[in-house]
C-alpha cells in the first residue's frame, strides 16, 4: 500500500473511497466493479485498537495489576498504547469523550487522529523519524519501567486502596502520552511547513522535493526545461 502511484509521493497508505468505487459491501450478482482498495490492518478511520493482558502469577506481580488492557486510540500506527489497570475505578476523562466531528483538544482521541492526519504530507519520512520513535521510546517505557513501579506500589495492598491507587496512575501515565502528543502534532506542524523540513534554529531547511521514480510517473518530464531569450 505504500507503493505505486497511489500512494503519492511519499509512500502514503490512506485509501479513500469515493463515487467511482461503488459499494465493496455488496456482493449481488448484479453489482459490477471496476476496481477497488485493498484495506489495510491500520486502516485510517480505525477507531481504536486495544490489547488485553493477564500476567503470571508471581510473587513480585501482585493481583492488582494482573489484568492490563492497553489501548491505543485512533489508527493503531501511529498511535501509542497506554495501559490501564483492569482493577482501575475508571478511565481518564479525555478517555471517554470526543466527537469525530467537533474538533476538540481535550479528547485524547483527536490528538492521535491529527498527528495521523498531519503525517500524511509526508508519510514515510514523518512515521519513520518522528512519530515510530517517539511511539516506541514511551512504550518501551511504559513496559520495562512502569508497571513494574506500578506493582511495587501495589503489593501489599488489595481491595479499594489498590484500585485507587491504580486508577490514579494510570490516569497521570494516559495524561502525559497525550501531552506528548499535542506536542509532537505541534512539532510537525513547523518541522514540515511549506514541503521543507524545518530543522532546528541554525540549521538551514532542507528541500523534501520527490524521488525520481515519482517524477517519472507525473507530467514533471513536460515542464519547461529550456527557455528562449529574445531580445
């Protein structure tokens, strides 16, 4: 899907479809189609992606904190799942509003559905040095330091003081990802304004432009390459 002339330039996914598609759902005899998308996995009006955890029992996994649900808002790529507690008393509210037709940037939801949106300028070259990165340092995070804190703060404790103390942290952690993620929506903004990449002040904006490839397949070859001078 990040190939051929369909995927633009800069190897985006994204299909949309339109009149010319006709209804795919319909198999009848009598529908005849001239063609279609395949779908991808993250495909992009995912609502949202979950992954549903239960940890072994052992001693330094305290009960608490067993069950995990992480959960990832928005097209599951590039997205970032946090994770809740499965004993947690409730979801942070930017968690649990939004409205796909009312920009709002309270909801956690629009964060990640903009940077999704945002990355389609220049999709390739967005995913793989600014949002994978940043997606991949808080999940590995998140797995290799934070729940383990969160069973230590946990064990001992059972009951209502558990899922207090739960529902506390994971709603700071869910928080701060989508902080991180305003901010990172924020960056790409400027970083990519105008077809150029905006590096650091100092640094001259490097010129994006096309691949070869692409060029060969547009009208580029009939643009003017010489111009006669008169006097």
């Amino acid at each position: 899907m990040t190939q051929g002339i369909a995927a633009g330039p800069y190897g985006d996914p994204s299909r949309f479809i339109g009149p010319y598609d006709g209804n795919q759902n319909n198999i009848t005899k009598n529908q005849h189609m001239y063609g279609a998308w395949e779908r991808t996995i993250s495909v992009f009006y995912q609502g949202y992606t979950y992954v549903n955890q239960l940890r072994p029992r052992k001693p330094e996994i305290p009960e608490a904190t067993r069950g995990l649900c992480w959960f990832g808002p928005d097209t599951a790529y590039t997205s970032c799942f946090v994770p809740f507690a499965a004993q947690a008393l409730e979801l942070p509210e930017r968690y649990q509003t939004g409205d796909p037709q009312v920009f709002d940037r309270y909801s956690a939801w629009w964060a990640f559905d903009f940077v999704a949106n945002w990355a389609r300028l220049n999709y390739q070259r967005m995913t793989r040095v600014d949002i994978l990165p940043l997606q991949q340092k808080i999940e590995t995070r998140e797995i290799q330091e934070m729940i383990h804190q969160w069973d230590e703060c946990c064990l001992g404790k059972s009951g209502k003081e558990a899922r207090d103390l739960l529902t506390r942290l994971g709603k700071e952690n869910a928080n701060n990802v989508v902080k991180c993620w305003h901010d990172l929506g924020y960056m790409l903004i400027a970083r990519y304004s105008d077809g150029y990449c905006n590096l650091p002040e100092g640094e001259e904006p490097q010129n994006i432009g096309y691949s070869s490839k692409w060029l060969a397949l547009t009208n580029y070859k009939e643009g003017p390459t010489s111009y006669e001078m008169k006097p």
